[in-house]
C-alpha cells in the first residue's frame, strides 16, 4: 500500500529518502485520480525496498501542492536524492510510471 504522506512529514519521508520517491497529487472528487489509484497501490508492491510509492490529498495538505506547482490532479512527481527528478500529468497505463520510476535505480 502506498504512504499517505502530509505537508508536516513530505520533508521526512520525500525529501530525505535514499530511495527514489513517487508521489501520486490527488483528491477524493478526482475521476482521473481514481482510475491510476489502484496503479499506484500495485507499484508500491512492485517496488517494495527499490523505491517509496507515497500518495498525497491536495485538499487536505494544500501547502506542498502549492510548493510544487500542483495545479491538475492527477499529477505524479518523481524524486531523486530530494529533487524532483521527472513529472507525470493525467491518467497513464502503469507501464509508464514504472518506466519512470527504473529510470530513478
């Protein structure tokens, strides 16, 4: 299962992962986001010990999205060494963000 991440620990568990960090920017209300949720979930099992598979609610954590520029939902942020490394904007098939994220190991 994928971390719920919080603008209080982003810094904790994002930015200061050895590991490469995807974090899928989402809401409740989001048809898009619901579609790659299941997507995620099953790259978090995929990746287990290669890589941190985390999940952030727009609404509830308002700051970080701002931060990054979070203006459409879905979008998926890829971190490396606490840089965003790559970006994924809109539904995708999983194919892609696993791509993305072996481009990261």
């Amino acid at each position: 299962m994928a971390i719920e991440v919080t603008d209080a620990n982003f810094d904790e568990i994002v930015l200061q992962s050895e590991k490469p960090v995807l974090v899928d920017f989402w809401a409740e209300w989001c048809g898009p986001c619901r579609m790659i949720g299941p997507l995620v979930a099953e790259l978090s099992d995929d990746y287990s010990g290669k890589a941190v598979i985390t999940k952030m609610d727009v609404d509830s954590n308002p700051g970080t999205a701002a931060k990054y520029g979070i203006r459409n939902i879905p979008t998926i942020l890829f971190f490396k060494n606490g840089e965003v490394a790559d970006k994924q904007v809109g539904a995708v098939p999983k194919t892609i963000l696993a791509s993305k994220i072996d481009a990261l190991l």
